[in-house]
C-alpha cells in the first residue's frame, strides 16, 4: 500500500520534471484521487493550496534561472508561465521584495566578491 506521504512526493517528482506547470486536476489523477480530496491532502500536507505552493515553487525556480543562467529575463518569466514580463515582475517583487533584474545584479556582485 502506498502511503500519503509517498503519494505527495510522487507529485512533487512529477512538478519539478514538469518545471512547475503540472495541473492541480493532472496532480490528482497522477495519485488516483479526485481533485477535492487532493486539495484537502495537499492543504494538511503543505498548509497551503497547491495554486499557492505552484506558484512559490515557480518564483524560486525562476530565481534559480536568475543566479545560474544567462537566460533574458523575459525569457524566464515565459519559461515559468508568465506571458507578461510586468506580470512575472511584480510576482517576482512581491514573492522577494526585489525585482528579478535587481536579484540577477546583487547575486552577480555576491559572486564577483
């Protein structure tokens, strides 16, 4: 038998493979449960919805693309799921208090020292 736990790192895998675009209704039927029981699941499991830990999840991504990559900027923002550079921006700001382009330019400095 497959433990609830297991069942949450199997989404997990699946969500980093996917490079967090993995669906909440994909998620459910990757571990055979209906979308309400998954969200219960998630929210006991992680304290949040899965759209919110999507979304974190995707932010911290897009600032690993920051540190280690020459990626443009609005290419990563694509890359995660923002068809607007503004939009990708504010959430970038808003999740870190920093704009994506400040964050690129004080790891650069961190790294040079």
């Amino acid at each position: 038998m497959v433990h609830a736990d297991d069942r949450m790192r199997i989404v997990l895998v699946e969500m980093r493979k996917s490079e967090w675009k993995l669906s909440e209704g994909d998620a459910a039927a990757l571990i055979f449960r209906t979308v309400r029981c998954f969200r219960t699941r998630f929210r006991c499991t992680f304290n949040m919805s899965y759209r919110v830990f999507r979304l974190h999840m995707k932010l911290e991504f897009a600032r690993e693309l920051l540190r280690e990559t020459a990626f443009p900027i609005s290419g990563i923002a694509y890359r995660v799921g923002y068809a607007s550079r503004r939009k990708f921006d504010l959430a970038f700001k808003k999740r870190f208090n920093e704009t994506p382009a400040e964050c690129r330019s004080r790891y650069r400095e961190l790294r040079q020292n």
